[in-house]
C-alpha cells in the first residue's frame, strides 16, 4: 500500500491553497493535487485564473490580477511544505480509510481528506468566450459590476441568478437588457416584479446569444431569435452570463452525499464535514450561495481546522 499521509486535498482554487496553507502549518505536510491545466472544469488555481483584476479580495488596494493571487498563495502554500502535483485526480474511494486517491494508475493514502473541486460556469459555447472573458465578458456581477459603470451591457439567462445580477448591475450601468430564450422568466415572481419595475432594465424576449463582437473587448452581441431566426445586433460593451453553475463534484457520485438538486457536496451545518467521516469539502463546490474567492478562502480554513481536529482525535 502507497504511504499513508495525513491529508490530501483535492483541487486548487481559493479554497484549498488556503486549507494547504493552514494544514502545513499544522505539520500535516499536506499533498494537493491541483488538476491539470489542459482542463476547464479543473482548471490549477480555480475560475480565478480566468478573472483579469480582483478588486474585492481585502488587502490589495489597488486590486491584484487574478493569476497573481493564486500564485502567492500557491507559494506560501509550498513556503510551510506543501506538496503540489499539477495532475487531474481521476477516482476516489471514501469506503475505507485510509482513504484511496488515484491519478491513473497512481495510488495515494491519507487518514484525512479535503474536497476543494470548485465549480465551474455554464457558458454559452462561443468561440469568443475564451477570448473574452474578463474583457467585458463575465459570469460574476458582484465581482466585476464596477467596471461597468456607465455601460449598457446584456444578461443572458433568466433564473433568479439572472435577475439578480441584472438588478445588480443597474447600480452601475446606463441600461441593462436580459436576453431570453423564452417570452417568460423562471426567477420567482419577486425577482421579476422588481426586474419589470426597473427602468434600467430592458428584456430581448425568444432571444439567445449566438456572437460576442470585439477583438479585444466587447463591442456588441449578435441575437438570434428563437421564433423565426431573424438575427440582430446589440450595440453593448459588457456582457454577463448567468444561465447557472455546476460543480466539480463527477469524481463523488456514489461516494459523497450530494445534493439531488443541484449537485452541489453537502456538508453538514455550521462546518466543513461531509458525511463520510474524516472527508471535508469546502469552496464553491459545496458552496451555491456566496461563490466567491474570500468565502471560498474561509472555508478552506474551517477545513484545515476541522480536518487537523479530527485527525487529532481519531488518527494521532
């Protein structure tokens, strides 16, 4: 049997740079495997290495790129002894502990387990979007809302999330239209009171997204209606995509309880734990709420802690 380590985490990301950083300290000598960079749903250093600036993460008052801060923690991370290996984890077994780990025919042990897979957004399957995300293109209104004040920029979606980012961005922008692909909304009937009674907000009704305009930033959308396929133009300089989020969470089924709705890990109240005994999950992929870089942080410390607890007193 391969070694027996006292944590692995699994995923990069926020999350478990941080929950490294707090088991190392610990001296756990913690393994994270952070994925593979030919991967987008798990992608080394989380959505944040598809982000331009972060201006929320306290400390950075002129804002840091988000590349940047994923490699300083990823070295304060490997400063207290973290163990880092860029591969994609491709089986788990959490029916006996210690707990098994594999990249392919690689097998790792550890008595603890922390779960930092993330999630990653539904995008709409456009070419452009690659190119142009954090360039006027995004999946996060809380996160970059700010730079568009004074824009007229497009929603795509419309579930609550949706309509909660376009109400959002109304603080900042001229004119906020929803694209739809139907003539109804699926938010609940709060959030679509308050979006009709929103004079900033417009709606593309049997509309969806089939081009984003601009080489380096966007310069407009192209909107394809779902009646008749008559295309227009949309003359916007920012465009949110809100049609949902899925977790990084193919890897559990079957061994880690999951939420039948939406996927999600669930992890027991007020704590990190999931329902296997000395397996923690923190970060977006346990998270479907706040979903940003300093709740996904703080949770990968409650993980750190209560993993170092447990192992405490269960294992040491």
């Amino acid at each position: 049997m391969a070694d027996v380590r006292d944590v692995i985490i699994i995923g990069s990301g926020p999350a478990g740079l941080t929950a490294a950083i707090y088991t190392a300290r610990a001296n756990l000598s913690p393994l994270l495997i952070e994925g593979e960079p030919s991967s987008s749903s798990d992608q080394p250093g989380g959505q944040l290495m598809l982000t331009t600036e972060v201006e929320n993460f306290p400390g950075f008052p002129d804002g840091i790129m988000g590349p940047d801060l994923m490699a300083n923690m990823r070295a304060q991370a490997q400063r207290f002894g973290t163990e880092i290996i860029t591969e994609k984890v491709t089986r788990v077994d959490f029916s006996q502990r210690p707990f098994g780990v594999w990249i392919r025919d690689d097998e790792y042990r550890a008595n603890a387990v922390i779960v930092s897979t993330g999630a990653q957004s539904l995008m709409l399957g456009l070419e452009a979007e690659q190119r142009l995300i954090g360039h006027g293109l995004s999946t996060c209104a809380t996160c970059d809302g700010f730079f568009f004040r004074g824009h007229e920029i497009a929603v795509v979606g419309g579930g609550d999330s949706a309509i909660e980012e376009a109400t959002f961005l109304t603080k900042f922008a001229d004119k906020v239209t929803i694209v739809h692909r139907r003539d109804e909304l699926r938010a609940s009937k709060i959030m679509q009171d308050r979006a009709f009674a929103n004079p900033k907000i417009e709606f593309a009704w049997n509309a969806q997204v089939t081009e984003v305009f601009g080489e380096t930033s966007v310069t407009g959308v192209e909107l394809t209606s779902t009646v008749d396929g008559s295309v227009s133009t949309l003359p916007v300089t920012g465009l949110f995509v809100a049609i949902g989020h899925r977790p990084n969470t193919d890897l559990f089924v079957d061994q880690l309880d999951l939420d039948p709705t939406t996927g999600y890990l669930v992890t027991k109240p007020d704590s990190s734990y999931t329902d296997v005994d000395g397996v923690f999950a923190c970060g977006d992929v346990q998270d479907d709420v706040y979903r940003q870089a300093i709740t996904a942080a703080g949770s990968g410390c409650m993980a750190a802690i209560d993993a170092e607890r447990w192992l405490e007193a269960n294992v040491h």
